[in-house]
C-alpha cells in the first residue's frame, strides 16, 4: 500500500480547547492545552519526518457538533477522526 502524500490532524485553538474537551463524549484530551499541544506537534514532527505533509485541520467545537449531528455521530475520537479525514480530502485546513 502506497503511503500517503499527505495527511490531516485535528487541531484545536488554545481557546477552543476547553469547550471541545467538555463536548467530546470520550474526550481522551490531556487536562492541559499545553500538555495536547506539545504532544500533536510530536506527532506531527514524526509524521512529517517520514516524507508525508500534515495538514492542521481545526476543529472549532460548535462547528464539530453540528457536524457530527447531522451525521448522526457520537462527537467521540471516531467522529473527530472522520471530521479531520472529510475536511483534509476535501482541502479544508
């Protein structure tokens, strides 16, 4: 299987973070916007350093909700997964 050219993280603005905390029905989020930040921006540094671009895809918690809403979606890691897959292939950053 051919790796990827590029991919998408979901993202989250220092201001954000706690609304998506409290909205996420498996949150799985570090306490801290520091704590999450400095772990994605590892992730993304690893993923990168193998050839593959990353993408910062936001999810802004009202926006997720409604998201998952209309797809009849938990707001849980699978949806945040498939919101950040959807919105990356369709060039949304």
């Amino acid at each position: 299987m051919e790796r990827p050219r590029s991919v998408g993280i979901a993202w989250y603005e220092p201001g954000d973070y706690p609304r998506i905390r409290a909205v996420m029905a498996d949150s799985g989020l570090p306490e801290s916007y520091a704590t999450w930040q400095m772990s994605a921006v590892q992730v993304e540094r690893e993923v990168a350093r193998s050839g593959v671009a990353v993408a910062r895809i936001r999810i802004e918690p009202e926006a997720f909700v409604a998201w998952c809403d209309a797809k009849g979606l938990a707001p849980d890691a699978k949806a945040r997964a498939a919101f950040v897959r959807e919105t990356h292939e369709a060039g949304g950053a």
